[in-house]
C-alpha cells in the first residue's frame, strides 16, 4: 500500500519531528509512506472572513496538485466521521482488498481545508471535536495509521514492536 500525507506547512518544532521519523521509520515494514508539504499562505494575523476563504483556496489548490487522480483521499476535518483504530484498519484493510492501494491523507493549515479540498475527498475523518495544531495531527495521523496496520496483522499494537 502507498500512503501519502499531503499536509500544509513545514514542521519547526524538534519533538515533533523526531516522532513523525520515528512513525514513519516503523511504517516503513508496511506500506511505502511520502509525506508532501505545500507550502501555507502567509496571512496577518487578523482576517476577514473573505480573506481567510481566500487563504484557504490557495492552500487547497497546492493540495489539490498534489492529489493523484486514482488515490483514495482522507482529508482530515472537524466536521468528519471520528472512528477508532479499529475502524481506520478495517478501512485499510477494505481499500486494498478493493485494489485502492494509494491513499492519501490531507491534513490542511491553521484555517483548516478548502471546500474543494472537501468535495473532492472520498473519505472526512475526524480526530476529535477539539482543535488541534495541524503539525501535531500530523504525528497523531501517522502513529494511527502505524496502528492501524498492527491491528490488521494481529500484532500488538500498544506495545514497542
């Protein structure tokens, strides 16, 4: 399988960065993972709310460059379907049983995904009602998804392979 995480933005904080290499160094004996970062359009700090539409539309069509016409897409959004990461590895799993081997995950900026970016996902998944920094979903994203491919092998995954 080839997971892609298409997401907004640089990663800046260390900690961070460590732990997505640690996921994505053990998601390696799974799947052919690529993280692809758009860049994140600078904006003031206050917006109207045409401006942060704006904001979002350019995002989104980074995005939407990114995005290969057979993948299947996830994008990450509040508004989204919460599942558990037994649910995710039973999605997984049903893709590739479906031949629906490439699949990305969208992750958008501060201002969260353009309604383009929406319509053309196949999937909205939710993490939590709450707000997150999209950088920290990121490594969130990739220990479910490293999760989510223990689970479907029957391996312990709550436990240090």
């Amino acid at each position: 399988m080839q997971i892609s995480i298409i997401t907004v933005g640089k990663l800046k904080e260390k900690y961070l960065r460590e732990g997505i290499n640690e996921y994505s160094k053990r998601l390696s004996a799974y799947c052919k993972l690529q993280v692809i970062e758009v860049n994140d359009e600078k904006a003031p700090e206050e917006m109207s709310a045409a401006e942060m539409e704006q904001v979002k539309r350019k995002e989104g069509e980074r995005i939407l460059a990114q995005i290969k016409q057979d993948q299947y897409v996830i994008a990450l959004a509040i508004e989204g379907q919460m599942w558990s990461s037994e649910k995710l590895s039973a999605e997984l799993d049903r893709l590739a049983l479906h031949g629906r081997s490439q699949v990305a995950f969208v992750i958008g900026g501060s201002l969260g995904l353009a309604d383009a970016v929406l319509k053309r996902a196949d999937a909205l998944l939710s993490f939590s009602k709450m707000t997150f920094p999209h950088q920290l979903v990121r490594l969130v994203l990739l220990e479910q998804v490293y999760r989510a491919f223990r689970i479907s092998r029957g391996d312990a995954y709550h436990t240090k392979p």
